[in-house]
C-alpha cells in the first residue's frame, strides 16, 4: 500500500522536523495533540502538521503512524493507538522510533499487531533534519519496506532484516556508546570540581585527550534540554545490557546523572546555554 498520509506522535523538536521534511517532500502529515503540550502544539503549527484531534481520528486518517517520543511514553502511546484501531476496525502501519530496549519493543508490537495493525521497529540515529542533513532512521520487521518508502524525503532508511528487535538493538547499543560517554564525562568532570582539581584536569584534557575534551565543550550547552529525554533511554539500555548477561550498571548510573541534569537549575526555562565551565560549576554544586 501505498503511503500518503503519514501520522506523528509526537510533533515535538524532532517529530515536528521530521514531520515537517515529510510534508515538504509531498506527504499528508497529521497529528493528535490532545494531552500536548504547548511547545509541542508550537512544534506542529510551524512544520505544517494538522491537528486532526482524537486518535480515532487519526487512525482513520493516516496510513502510517511515526512514534517520536521520550521513551516512557512510547508503551502507552502504542496502546492508544491500537485501541483506536480496534475501534476503528482499520489497521494501520505503525513504526515505533523511539529509544526503547528489544524486548519492549517486541511488547508493543504484540499490542498493536493484536488490533491489526502492522509493527515497524524503528531507531533514529542523528539529530532533526535540515538543510542538507538527513538523520538515519534504522528499520526491521515485515513491514520495514514501508518505513523504507520515505527515504530520500528528508530522512535516511536502512532496512536491518525481518525481525522485530533488530533496529532497535542497533540504535540503543549506538546511543550506549555517545550518551553513555557524554554521562560519563560530566560525571568524572563535575567530580574533579568537588575535589577542586577541575581546572587542572581540563588543562590535561587540551593537552593530551583535545578531541574529546572539544566534543564535549560541544555538547554541554545542548543538554539541559534533552537530559530528560535521556533518562528513560538510559534505563532501557541498562535492560537491555542485563537482558544479554551485561551489567546495567553504569547506564542506570547515566540515567542518575541526567536526572540531576535535568533537575538543575540549567534546565529551567529560559535559562542560556551554558559553557563547559558554567555547567560543570552548576551541577557541582547540586
């Protein structure tokens, strides 16, 4: 079947990019936004996304429905959307693209296949799309090419195999590494501060370890807005870590340090992005 009308929940920083590249390649993008929040109804005015309302709605709309949420959402967000497809008697294609562990992907896809629609997994890896820049959208399932119709169209598709677990799998071992080395890295740095070798330590790093000592100078002033979102990612990368005989350790442990992120007075709103030395200072003292 051919996809037309393409549903995102939610049009958020990167569901509204994503949905508004869609809409500029040809497609019908809409939404529900009942229980958004404003910033997210923001989102879908200025990318072009219609609000269509309910999720029955929705159902009876959209040919295809992009999951783009924070992690803890996406369990609920699936069952809502099968229940509407229940009710609707009409099942759709269903791609969930959130970070999300193998296993609980494979639970929502008993959930929605159960209504009749069809499960795509889904892993983004990138950031929103732009000008000249398409993240990659990681896909598996027997229903993977459809998710694959759209690449080209503001995003990548990478097709991994028929089974439900496996782009997942590669996007939550992907983020394990770059998430996990940005908490291990504010972690160690906010440490140095309390022991009060902090501008020594960032003096070594120049000198022997500049790349990485860049990339993070990079990356701190961008994370008081996603640490929230990275908590819950964390903890399903822990899962699945334990879930093949790993220890979860050390991501339960990122998930800690971004919920104190998260909980900091840099994540208040309005607050400006820090520098490296302004964010490590702030979180030392929390």
């Amino acid at each position: 079947m051919p996809v037309g009308t393409i549903a995102i929940l939610s049009p958020g920083e990167m569901g509204g990019a994503v949905g508004g590249a869609l809409s500029r390649s040809g497609f019908q993008v809409i939404t529900s936004l009942e229980g958004r929040s404003e910033r997210s109804r923001q989102s879908a005015q200025r990318h072009g996304i219609r609000d269509v309302g309910g999720y029955d709605a929705l159902v009876r709309a959209a040919d295809l429905v992009l999951s783009i949420l924070v992690p803890a959402e996406a369990v609920a967000v699936a069952t809502r959307t099968a229940e509407a497809m229940r009710s609707a008697k009409r099942g759709i294609y269903y791609a969930d693209c959130n970070a999300v562990a193998p296993a609980t992907v494979q639970a929502m896809a008993e959930i929605v296949e159960s209504a009749g629609g069809n499960f795509i997994d889904g892993g983004i890896i990138g950031g929103p799309p732009r000008a000249g820049y398409a993240p990659r959208f990681y896909a598996s399932g027997k229903s993977a090419h459809v998710l694959a119709e759209l690449s080209g169209k503001g995003i990548e598709v990478v097709t991994v195999g028929d089974e439900i677990g496996k782009a997942s799998a590669v996007k939550m071992c992907y983020g394990a590494l770059t998430k996990g080395t940005i908490a291990l890295q504010v972690s160690l740095l906010i440490a140095a501060a309390r022991l009060g070798v902090y501008d020594d330590l960032a003096a070594e790093f120049r000198h022997s370890q500049a790349d990485a000592m860049k990339r993070i100078e990079g990356q701190i002033g961008r994370l008081p807005t996603v640490a929230h979102r990275w908590i819950g990612e964390m903890e399903e990368i822990a899962s699945m870590f334990e879930a093949v005989g790993l220890p979860g350790n050390f991501h339960y442990g990122s998930a800690e340090l971004f919920r104190m992120v998260a909980g900091s007075p840099l994540a208040q709103p309005g607050v400006a992005r820090p520098s490296l030395n302004e964010a490590v200072g702030t979180l030392a003292k929390s």
